[in-house]
C-alpha cells in the first residue's frame, strides 16, 4: 500500500473549540461555523477571535444567531485533503443540536473517490475537542483507519461535559427558559450546573453562589477520576478557568489539565462568564 493510500486526515468544525496551536501541530483541519450577529456574517474564529466575539456579545442588543458551514465549503476542504489522502475522519457537533452533520454528509457523497466517515461526536466543546485529537494523535502515528475509528467508538462513552453558568440571561434570550425563572435565579444568584451526555443538555443542580458553584464542579469531576483527559473551558472567565484547574490538579495533574477559551457556537448560548470541564474518564 502506498504512503498517500495509509494517511488518514481528520476534519472537524469550530464548535470543537480545539485551541489553534494544537490543531496545526496535529494536522487538523478546522472548518469555521458561521455566527449571525443581525445581517452581518462572521466565520467562527477566521473573521471573528474567541475575544472579539465576547466583545460583540456584549454591545449586541439581540442574541446572535449561528450556522452550519455550507456544503461547498465543506467539499472544498475535502476535495484540498484528498490530494494528501484518500482517506478523511470527519467528526462533527451532535445531529441532535445542528445541521453541521448534514452539510458535510452532502459534501461526502458529492466525492466518491474520497473515503470520507462522519461521525457524530454526541459532545460539544471540548468534549468533542477530545475525540478530534485523539483521532488526530492516532493517525499522526500511523494507525489506518479501522484502528482509528475504534478508538473514536471506544472513546465517545466516556465523554463528559458539565458546566456551571455565571448568568441565565442568555438562555433566556435563546427560549430554553422563561423570563420569570431567570428573574428568579438572578435574584437568588443562581448559578446552574449542566451536563452535556449523549447529545442532551441535562440539568444537575442549582447552586447558590459562583464560589460554591466552582466547588461542586469540582467535586463532581473528582467523582468521575480517574481521567484520560482534562480541559477547563471558559466563556470570556479566564481567572475562574485557573482557579477551576488548580481545584482539579489533586486528580490530574496541572500540567495536563488544557485550559481555553470557547468559540461564539457555544458562547452564544452560556453567555460570558460560564466555565466547565471536558474530559475524557479512564477505560
């Protein structure tokens, strides 16, 4: 077999929230989801930075809205790929919660020459950040196809995302709840926990205080140790990240706990101010 027949490309798109430096080391190619802010049009982390967004948000008097990429964007980045490989591991947000799987299954039939798998990675973020670098990390070691897509199966179980919301001002804005309860949690200073499993976002608790809120984040991700893999997320909190991650390092270490910032897909709906963790649990 061939050099070019054995390489294996992995794709993914900016909902992943995989920090920039890491997908160029490892070869991912990022494909950008749009967000609306009105009429103007911005391509997830090309036209508009993780901190530009943020800025955005907070002057825009509506909720921006977001988009999957369009199906020619899609084939023109696989069809540059299949002149490196003929084989592509396209991992994507849930069908579950966007059309992004959609656009990039029309891609894929429009190229037959190309072997190009889909597959939906159930998590956002990180969540879904993780399954892309393993894959990556995989097939920059050699490993075919077949080994590849096992360890993606393997891994997608054992995916967690949960986070803590600083402010319910957001998904309000976005109809996931009504007025009078965010009027409530605000007053009472709530400041929900969430969970993201199997492509559901899933309540867990209501905590009083961002203080205790970072406690019980913890604490639940202690229960989930040991860990293959640890990144702490944040919206705009760079200082709650830091302070999230020295709270974890009794479980996994510090040095290995990635620490950054989400792109405008999740930030939209978490508003500023929300951090989580994503991590993979030992097998």
């Amino acid at each position: 077999m061939s050099r070019l027949a054995s390489e294996v490309k992995v794709v993914t798109d900016s909902a992943s929230d995989i920090p920039v430096t890491i997908a160029r080391d490892l070869g991912i190619t990022v494909v950008p989801d749009n967000v609306h802010f009105g009429q103007r049009t911005y391509r997830d982390g090309v036209d508009l930075t993780r901190e530009e967004f943020f800025i955005e948000l907070a002057k825009s008097p509506v909720l921006p809205t977001t988009s999957q990429p369009a199906v020619g964007v899609f084939e023109e980045v696989y069809r540059q790929l299949g002149r490196e490989a003929r084989q592509i591991v396209s991992i994507h947000l849930p069908a579950k919660l966007s059309a992004v799987l959609n656009s990039a299954h029309l891609a894929a039939q429009s190229l037959p020459d190309l072997e190009i798998v889909l597959i939906d990675s159930t998590q956002v973020s990180m969540g879904m950040g993780w399954l892309v670098i393993i894959a990556a990390r995989a097939a920059r070691q050699g490993k075919n196809l077949a080994e590849i897509l096992a360890l993606v199966k393997d891994t997608i179980p054992r995916l967690r995302l949960i986070a803590m919301l600083d402010t319910l001002e957001y998904v309000q804005k976005g109809g996931r709840i009504g007025k009078g309860a965010a009027l409530v949690g605000t007053l009472l200073s709530m400041k929900p926990i969430v969970q993201l499993l199997d492509s559901e976002l899933l309540p867990v608790e209501n905590v009083r205080t961002r203080r205790r809120a970072l406690q019980r984040l913890a604490e639940i991700v202690t229960e989930m140790a040991p860990l293959e893999e640890a990144a702490v997320v944040h919206a705009n909190a760079p200082a709650l990240a830091h302070e999230l991650a020295e709270m974890l390092a009794p479980v996994h270490p510090f040095d290995r706990i990635l620490i950054g910032q989400v792109g405008a897909i999740l930030g939209t709906h978490t508003g500023p101010g929300a951090v989580g963790v994503a991590c993979v649990m030992r097998g």
